[in-house]
C-alpha cells in the first residue's frame, strides 16, 4: 500500500515556533485521527493533577499547570493514542506480513490501535486471534525451552514505573541481566558521563532553577520539536532578560523565536519572544573544541582579572574546596591553539569568546543539552565537558544553575531508577535476593548494541519487547532485519503495529496494551500509575479515557502473565496479587529503593509530585575521589572511528535528526513545518557551497552511502537534495530512515550509544523511484 501525500514542496519557514501554526497542527490530528469528540476533553487532563501523564517526552510537569498543559507533540501523541481507528484481526485476514512489509511506517501505525492477542501462523503469514490464556501459556513454554541469557527483554521508555519495576524482577527472576532499554540509545553517555564527573546519573536542575538562573546555554537540542513545553519557562526568563546562548548545526526555530498559544494577546498580535540572544552554528561533531574554546577564553580573562587585582573569573574557592583535576584539565585546553579549536568547532574565535563573556559575567548558569551531544563515539567526553564547564564557576549546587539533560520519552529516566539496566551492579542486589527469594544473575547482561551484535551471531534466539520500535530504532537496520527474522520467539507488548512486528521468526505473539491514557480496572479497582520526568521528579497519574477494546490488558497484567506461566513459583513475588493492586507494587518499591520512594503513596500526588534526592545538587559528590571532578577529554574529534581526513573531499559528515511531526519512531504525518518541508522525508538537507562543488543542484536526487567500510554496503535513498543553513561539509535527514547508514559499531565509547549524530557519507546521483517522485520537492520553492 502506498500513502498518496499532498505535493511536496519546501518553502523556509519564517514564522515563530508555537502560535497559529501549533494551533493549527493540533486541529489538523484531531481530525484526522477521528478524534474530534474525545481527546479534546482528555487533553484537558493531560500532565495535570490526578490526570495523565503526556505519552510523549519526559519534560517536567509543573505543581502549577498552565490551564492548557500540552504541547502540539502531546497533543499529537494523545490523538495517535485515542484514534477512533482498529486494527482487528479481520485485518490480518486480509494482510500477509509479507504484504504489509511494503507499506510504511506511518500507514502501519495509522491504520489504528490494536484490539486482539494474536499469534503468527508462518503457514498463511498471518497473525492470527488467540486468547490471552494461550498466549501465556505458549510465551511460557517457548521461555522455558530456552536459555535465560538466549532472551533479551527490551524497554521502550513509556512504561509505568510499577510496570518496569516487574519486568526487571521478572527478567532477573527467569535469571538474566539482559535488559536493554531506549537509554542506551540516547542518553546512557549522561548516565555514564555524569556519575563519574559529579556522582548522580541524572541532571541537577529542576523547574524552579527557570525562576532563578541569569544565563542559559542549550548544546544540540530541539525544544521546538522535541519538548515544546519547556518554551515556557524560557519565555519567562527571556522577558526577565536573561540571555540564552545555543550551540547547534541547524537553525531550529523553537530556539529563535516563539509565540504561546495560550496567551490571547500574542496570537493576535505580531510581537513573538527572542530565545536565543546568541546562536553559534558549530560544526557536527565540533562541540568539544567549542566549550574548549569558551574554557581557554575563559582562562585567559581570569588571568587577566588577577593581573589587574579585580574579582576573578573563576570560583577558585569551589574549585579547591569541591573538585580535583583541575591543573590536568586546564593544560589539556591550553595545549590547543584557537586555530585549531576555530577549525574543529567551525566557530570563529570571537563567537566563542562572546559566549564565554556572557558565561563569566553570569552567576546561575544553566546548561541544558539532548543528543546532539550524547549521540557521538565520545559523547560521554561531551557531557563531561559541559559539566566541566559549569565547574569552572561553581554552577552546580547552587539554585538557578545546574546540568539538565532532556531525555526523550516518557519513563525512559524512571525505569532505570527502578532497575530496568543491564548491570547488577546498578541494583540492590542484596534488598532484591532477601525480599523475593530468588538469586540476580551476576554476570552483566546486554545493553542495545549487544543485543543487536548477539543477534547477529545467533547468541540471542528470543526477544520480548516491552514497547517500543526496536528493529527501526536501532542502527544497520538492513545487516539487522534478517537476524531479527530469524529469532525463535519474538513478543511484543505494544498499541499499534509497526515495522518491528513484521518479521516475525519463527514463534510470535503480538500482545495489544492499554494505552497511558485509558482508565485500568482490575477486577473493579481502579488502578493509577506514576512516572519519573526529566528532572528527576515523580509524578502519579491515572488514565481517564475508555479502553480501545475489551480485549486489552495492562502491560501490568501482561507481564504478570508471562511470569506466572513462565516461571516456577519458587521467587517469593505475588504477580497476581500484585496485577490486582498496583499500589502494593509501590510498597515493593519503596523497600527496594528507600531513599527515594519512602512515602510514595502520598508523596505522588502533591503538587508537581517529589523529587528524588539528588546529593550533586547539595554540592555532596559521590564520586571515586569524593569531589566533582574535571575529566580531561584529550582530543577534539568527537568520531575519530569513522575520521575520514582532510583529504576525503567528497564525504559529508551527516547527523539524523526528528522532524516537527514525529515522536521518536512514530511518524506523525509528513509535514516538517520548521524547517519548511511538506509532503516527503525523502530529503537531505545540505550547505549550498557544498551542493554546488559536488556536482549536484537543489532537487537533485542522490542515494546517501556510508563513507566506512566498503566490504559493508550501507546505503539509503533516493532522496532529495535541500539547500538549507547548515556548516560546510555537514548534512541532515530524518531518522529513523537513515539509521541503515549507521554501522553498528559506530558508538559512544563506554555508554554504547550508537554516534548516529555524525556518520561520512557520500553521494550519488542516482534516479527517483514512483513513490518518491510523487513527493518531489518543488525547484522554484529552494529559496534560503
């Protein structure tokens, strides 16, 4: 089946972030999604007391709320969830899986929510009904006849925190540490980076730090697209004048200017807020030389300072007192000249030395960043040198400063509060083994990349998954699709169907979940739920909307199912009795991990929920040495695995990015209003000087190959060149589409995260295909 988009054309955008353009979006999902009548009600709920917590992004949820408290993402994200449109098992009857391999990922998931358990027939490819009772059974036996390190059990990230608390006992009690989630593929190089740097895996600053900060630095995020709701606090600082300096490859329009759609006064007017009071284009993979720059800019004006016996740049008193390593970090940055920092960043000396300005003149400074920094072979280096930056003038510990990493979905940070990692280590090993009886594995299990890589050599044979997207979130998709096929049980826990549920194996079950937002009644009880956001506070919420069919069950449920039928009742942990009383789940949680969810049945509910404790925060570091500690990073090349040298003058350092209509995997429509594309995302967004000494012209069709191992063919397209402002020698396009073109050993060092921000590739003319043709970008519309 092929989707007919309306005529694709590219025209810049000009307008603000926010405004009639979000308003407009909403309507245009509303209708489209059937869902005119009931999700308007529900968005009232959303992010709100004794409401739903958004199915999208994890960005904070006010103890305050904004009589709208949602953004046009959320608001897309709760459409895409309360869609009037099914996907029954009559749909199945009239679709092979082989079929359905040829649709896309959008008319997959826009064909609606799924209302059936089902089981695939390999003899018509089909999936067919089954009961939830044989499903369990089945899932069981297959789970049984393996062996426990054969199996990885996957989370997405949108999981309750009773639910991912389970799966992880479940999975430990079954006897293996392979619990891979959606951090290892976005933000485990914080986790890594920031434990060792200052002692908490998590970010420092909370809502209220907006109220007091007077400086604000963003490093590779997209807040228009990726937490719209953050435009708010950043309003209210912009009009208390408070500059905000952004380092980013692309001109994202929610970091220049924005409009709220729930003010009267700015829809009708013409006025919109600045964001950014500095905006520095650096160069893909160039970020480290630019807060280096700004550090040796920095060094020499606190020289200078105490030549003239004037106060100093930098808190000597919090360096000495607070931290080690700082004689070893600041010959590191003096050993580069700025030529060479100028030429890696792709910044001039002078935009980093006014960035630095405003930094020292600044005294609560907070740096907030996504994974235009974590997403590179050195990412963890990037997020230790932001933290570094900030110790310079003691801007952690102290209200209005701090590092905020914004991590993409939902739960993606709670999980991992509650177990959900592949390190014992990680976990209370001893409270788990004493309260439920059974043994944790010792042997460390695998993250994401090594379960792709086990895959491949046919170690992993069985792969529960716990929502999520995991063949098109992963990187090499086309060397992964046939090791994914060839798995001998694949289960999925999911809403809708997607790519991933099309390659079946050889034993596959596809389990339909309540959705975040539809009430859960167990046995006549009401059940609630609660969520870690972003800044590291937690928040219960319940689902208000009625369930999109009779047959759904909670993934609670779900996976107290697969455990009792799984697993021989010698671990002391009542599922059933825990399926049935979901706040009997957070008592076990609060005894496993006590210092932060003592009190939680109450806790949760009051306003804005209760933060976890966060000892970085009251300046206690624990850390090896006991001190916030500046690592050292000796080298400028965030992706020296895939350097192809000054020489190579036809490779292109590429980064995958989102567009304004999509969440993570799940393609909203085709639209990228920001960044003026309609109708495709089949595009290549590339500097113009590079377009033109290439060889090739605005419109021009290419298929993009990776610039590394040439034994291995890694290539996507056609797709159609954009001229856009991007740096020389740098280029875009959208993922998941391009994350064939990233080698799967091409990843963070020590956090495994794939470096999807920057791949070298190549291009190549090559013809466009009908469908593609069909979504041609209009010539005469190229205006930058």
């Amino acid at each position: 089946m092929s989707l007919i988009h309306p005529a694709a054309h590219y025209r810049p955008y000009t307008s603000a972030s926010g405004g009639w353009g979000s308003a407009h979006a909403v309507m245009n999902i509303l209708w489209r999604e059937q869902a005119l009548f009931s999700t308007p009600a529900a968005l009232l709920k959303q992010n709100k007391p004794k409401g739903f917590a958004c199915v999208s992004c994890a960005w904070a949820k006010p103890g305050n709320p904004h009589a709208l408290e949602f953004c046009e993402n959320g608001a897309k994200a709760t459409a895409w969830e309360l869609t009037s449109s099914k996907t029954s098992p009559a749909f199945f009857e009239e679709h092979t899986l082989t079929e359905l391999r040829d649709w896309t990922d959008y008319a997959l998931e826009q064909h609606g929510r799924l209302t059936h358990p089902l089981r695939y027939d390999a003899e018509t490819d089909r999936y067919r009904p089954t009961t939830w009772e044989q499903a369990f059974a089945g899932i069981g036996e297959q789970l049984k006849a393996l062996s426990p390190d054969e199996v990885v059990f996957y989370a997405s990230g949108r999981a309750s925190l009773e639910t991912s608390f389970m799966y992880q006992l479940f999975a430990r009690a079954y006897g293996t540490n392979n619990l891979p989630d959606s951090s290892n593929m976005c933000h485990e190089s914080t986790s890594v980076g920031l434990q060792e740097s200052i002692g908490v895996p998590v970010g420092t600053v909370t809502l209220a730090d907006f109220e007091h900060t007077d400086c604000i630095f963003f490093f590779g995020q997209n807040v228009g697209s990726n937490s719209p709701r953050m435009l708010h606090p950043l309003q209210e600082a912009r009009k208390r004048h408070v500059p905000i300096i952004t380092f980013n490859p692309i001109r994202e329009r929610g970091l220049e200017r924005f409009v709220n759609p729930q003010s009267p006064v700015e829809m009708v007017g013409p006025e919109s807020t600045v964001i950014s009071t500095q905006y520095h284009q650096v160069a893909i993979g160039g970020d480290m030389a630019a807060v280096m720059g700004m550090v040796k800019a920095l060094l020499a004006m606190d020289r200078s300072a105490i030549e003239r016996q004037t106060e100093p740049v930098l808190d000597h008193g919090f360096i000495a007192e607070h931290t080690d390593g700082f004689e070893e970090f600041v010959a590191e940055v003096e050993r580069h000249s700025w030529e060479a920092l100028e030429r890696r960043a792709g910044l001039s000396r002078g935009a980093m030395e006014a960035a630095a300005t405003v930094y020292a003149r600044s005294e609560r400074v907070m740096v907030i960043y996504g994974m235009g920094m974590t997403q590179h072979r050195h990412g963890v280096e990037n997020v230790q040198m932001l933290v570094n930056l900030l110790l310079l003038r003691g801007n952690i510990g102290k209200t209005g400063a701090g590092i905020c990493p914004v991590r993409g979905h939902s739960n993606v940070q709670g999980q991992r509060t509650v177990g959900i990692t592949e390190d014992p280590a990680k976990v209370p090993v001893d409270k788990i083994e004493s309260l439920f009886g059974f043994k944790v594995p010792q042997r460390k299990g695998l993250a994401t990349v090594d379960s792709c890589e086990a895959m491949l050599d046919g170690s992993v044979k069985g792969f529960i998954g716990l929502g999520g997207n995991f063949l098109r979130a992963i990187p090499d998709t086309h060397r992964m699709e046939p090791a994914w096929a060839g798995l001998t049980l694949n289960v999925q826990v999911a809403t809708k169907l997607n790519r991933s549920h099309l390659l079946p194996g050889k034993q596959a079950w596809l389990l339909p979940c309540l959705g975040r937002i539809e009430l859960d009644c167990q046995e006549g009880v009401e059940q609630v739920y609660s969520t870690e956001d972003s800044t590291g506070c937690i928040h219960g919420w319940q689902g208000r909307a009625a369930p999109a069919s009779d047959q759904l069950r909670s993934e609670t449920a779900i996976i107290a199912g697969i455990a009792q039928a799984t697993l021989d009742g010698s671990e002391r942990v009542p599922w059933d009795a825990w399926r049935r009383d979901y706040a009997q789940i957070r008592a076990a949680i609060a005894q496993v991990y006590p210092e932060i969810f003592h009190d939680m049945e109450t806790r949760m509910w009051a306003p804005g929920g209760f933060h976890r404790p966060l000892a970085a925060a009251q300046r206690q570091w624990k850390t090896e040495t006991g001190k916030a500690r500046f690592i050292t990073a000796r080298h400028l090349d965030e992706d020296d695995d895939v350097s192809s040298g000054d020489g190579a003058r036809d490779v292109i350092q590429l980064m995958t990015l989102r567009s304004n209509d999509q969440f993570n995997t799940t393609v909203y429509g085709y639209n990228d209003r920001f960044r003026g594309v309609h109708g495709t995302r089949s595009v290549v967004f590339m500097n113009r000087n590079d377009v033109v000494r290439l060889g090739f012209a605005a419109g021009d069709w290419v298929r993009l190959r990776t610039a590394v191992e040439p034994e291995v063919r890694r290539e996507v397209g056609p797709m159609q060149i954009i001229v856009y402002d991007i740096p020389e020698g740098c280029a875009a396009a959208y993922y998941p589409e391009c994350n064939p073109l990233v080698p799967l050993w091409h990843y963070a060092e020590r956090s495994k995260v794939p470096a999807a921000k920057s791949v070298p590739v190549t291009l190549h003319a090559t013809l466009p295909d009908t469908q593609a043709q069909a979504r041609a970008v209009p010539l005469q519309d190229q205006v930058i």
